[in-house]
C-alpha cells in the first residue's frame, strides 16, 4: 500500500507500526449542525481507506473517528436554540449516523465524544504534560501553547517562521496561516457556558486539544499510523495536534497525515466556488434525495475523482452518477438470470485481470477513479461476453465475488 503523506509531501510504502494493525484517527463531525456533502465527501474517502487497508492490504484496524461536541459553533448554536449542549450536538450525532448509514459507511473502532468524562480527564493530563515540559502559559484564566518552545511548529503546513508573531495570542478555533500565534489549550468559561475541570482549574477545551488527548488515550502510544482530515484542517488543527501530541510525549505524533480536498459547487455557467452557508450552497444528504438521487450515486461520485483533486460537485454530474450506478446495477442483475452452464475459462482470466488492476491502483494512494474504470471495463466485457453467448451460470458465482 503506497499512501501520499502530507508531512513528507511525497507518496510511501505504508505498513502499521507494530501487530499488523493499523492505528488511524480521522476528525469527525463537528455537530453543531446536519453534516453536508463538503464533510461526507471525507468521510467517505476515509471509509473507502479503512476497508482498503482490510481487503487490500491485509491490516487489522484501529480506527478512531471522533465528534466534536464542544468549540465555538457549537456552544453558539446550542444558545441560541435555547437547549443543553450535550442534548442538542446529540441530535446531529444521530443525525450523522443515519446518514452515514445510508452512504454505506462502516463504523469506526470508536467514535468518541469530546465532552465523554473520560476523554475530558485526558486534555487535562495532556495539557498537565504540556505545562510540565514548559510549553504553556496561563492568561486571564486561559492556558495557552506557547509555540516558541517548538522549533518544529509549523512543520505539517510549511509554515513561515519569518511571519509568526512572537508572543502574540489567538482565542477563536479557527485561523489563517497568516495568524499564526500562541494558541489556547483551555479556555476560561464564559457566564453560561458549560464547564469542568480535569485537574487545571475551571474551563472548556480548546478545539485543538481534543483530538490530541483521544487519539492518544485511545490508540495508545505514540506515534500512531495514520491521521486523516479535510485539507482544510491541515493549518491549524492539525498543525495544533502535533504540537499539542509531540509536546507532551516528545515523541512523533503521527507518522503519516492523509487529506481529502474540497468539494466545490459548480454552477450553470460551469463557475465554481467552495460550498458556504453563507452562500446558500450547503447541501446536505437530505436535498441530494429531495432531488431524486440515491445516496449510494452521491458516494459513486465521490469515488469517481482521485481525493486529492478538488471535486465539483452539480446536478448534473449527480445526473451523470446515477446512470452510471444504473449501468452496474443492471449488469448485476442480468447476472442473476444467467441460464444453468459450464464456467468459461476464459471468464476466470478475465476476472482475475480485473481484481489485479483493482488491486494495483486502490493500492496506489488509493486512486478510485482508476479503480472504477477498470470496473466498468469488465461490466462492457461481460455483457459482451453474455450477449455472445460466452457467460453462463456457470460463471455466475466467480463474477458475483469479483464485484463484492
């Protein structure tokens, strides 16, 4: 299996570090509303990841994919709704999991919460350690990382060191490159805000601690395999990660970072432009069935562009998605009627051709698009081949595990 690593900026060999196991944390939803296509296009990429390391590699797995039930958003919108935190982020965590379901999703090994007691105890030993090993400061009830005491900070998204502003302090999760700044760990509580204390006096996490102390609490001992995301999670969140992880164990984090790009909206006039609530653009599975679409021709059109080129998602590739699902749909259908035979050798071989392609471009930085095109090569040449007379029931058992 050959992955491209952000951190290297190169493709490499990737093996798990120890028991043929893989240890993988991918950051999940932040529930503070329905997750939409943008999040799900991830999510899907990263479940296509996990069973290719299963099926096609061969590894156990250990994957960790969690729920941000506390930052900014989601304190926001849970008073502006008037509700309980934890009760109204769980009503997008369900929502979440219906929708996952429907787009064929496996579950994750784990699927924490961050507001969960016990990963709570754990940003607190984890920012325990950071102040012990000297890269914390406390402000006006805060505690923030001091990214001075870092000299590698900055490594995951190349970073500027010329441009950082030395002492200088950021309080919001989110933030550009150009803003880069001592950033907060724990958060002193505003009036009305949920609250706890781990051991470090009163206050919430951080965004960026959360991940940190779960990944690391629940696939232990760093550095774990693999870390994946959204690419626009590289600066800061995963920037942050590291330097929260790598400064309280002084070891490596992660030892490789995977990142799914962008989905843009393409409109009429074939213009594109990032999906934005703002913008009126924010289409979640609901409005992809609204429209007469299955969820499963949303995930055929996620796969069918490599995940590291943005994809640009419209109706009318949505149109194009279904037909295509249709074509191996009809195809596998047809198979079942097949008439009683003999097994054609020459079918075998074909097979066996195309599970050896499969193999060889999922297995190369996990490229799909390629893998599906070989699919649909085999889906022409079969129906050749019944039309000819050439596939019989004989053959029905072969193609049926070939397409599982």
């Amino acid at each position: 299996m050959r992955l491209f690593n952000t951190l290297t900026r190169r493709e490499e060999a990737f093996a798990p570090s120890r028991d043929n196991t893989v240890r993988m944390y991918s950051c999940g939803l932040t529930v503070y509303a329905r997750g939409h296509i943008g999040n799900f296009r991830t999510f899907v990429v990263c479940d296509v990841l996990r069973r290719a390391l299963k099926s096609e590699a061969g590894f156990g797995m250990r994957h960790v994919m969690n729920f941000t039930d506390v930052d900014d958003r989601t304190i926001a919108e849970s008073q502006k709704a008037g509700v309980p935190l934890r009760e109204y982020t769980g009503r997008y965590i369900e929502a979440f999991r219906e929708d996952a379901a429907a787009l064929g999703l496996e579950a994750p090994e784990e699927m924490p919460r961050a507001t969960d007691d016990e990963n709570i105890a754990a940003m607190g030993k984890t920012i325990a350690a950071l102040e012990a090993n000297g890269h914390t400061y406390r402000s006006d009830g805060s505690i923030y990382f001091k990214i001075a005491t870092l000299p590698e900070y900055g490594k995951l998204a190349r970073l500027d060191h010329t441009g950082i502003k030395a002492g200088a302090r950021v309080d919001s999760d989110k933030y550009e490159k150009e803003d880069a700044r001592d950033f907060v760990l724990w958060k002193a509580t505003k009036p009305g805000e949920p609250t706890w204390d781990p051991g470090i006096g009163p206050g919430r996490p951080g965004w960026h601690i959360e991940c940190s102390a779960m990944a690391l609490r629940l696939l232990g001992e760093a550095p774990i395999d693999l870390h994946a995301g959204g690419v626009d999670l590289i600066f800061p969140h995963h920037e942050n990660e590291i330097a929260q992880a790598e400064g309280a164990t002084r070891t490596t984090f992660s030892r490789f970072w995977f990142h799914v790009e962008h989905l843009m909206i393409e409109d009429e006039e074939q213009t594109s432009e990032k999906m934005s609530k703002s913008l009126g653009n924010a289409y979640n599975l609901e409005d992809i069935r609204a429209r007469g679409f299955r969820p499963s021709a949303l995930r055929y059109l996620y796969l069918g562009v490599h995940y590291r080129k943005q994809l640009k998602f419209s109706w009318s590739a949505m149109a194009q998605a279904e037909e295509a699902l249709k074509r191996l749909t009809d195809f596998l259908a047809r198979g079942e009627r097949l008439q009683p035979g003999e097994a054609n050798p020459g079918i075998e071989a074909r097979l066996e051709e195309a599970r050896s392609a499969f193999h060889e471009h999922i297995t190369a930085d996990l490229n799909t698009a390629a893998a599906l095109g070989v699919v649909f090569d085999l889906v022409r040449a079969l129906n050749t081949a019944i039309d000819a007379g050439e596939l019989g029931g004989g053959d029905a058992d072969a193609v049926r595990r070939t397409f599982d």
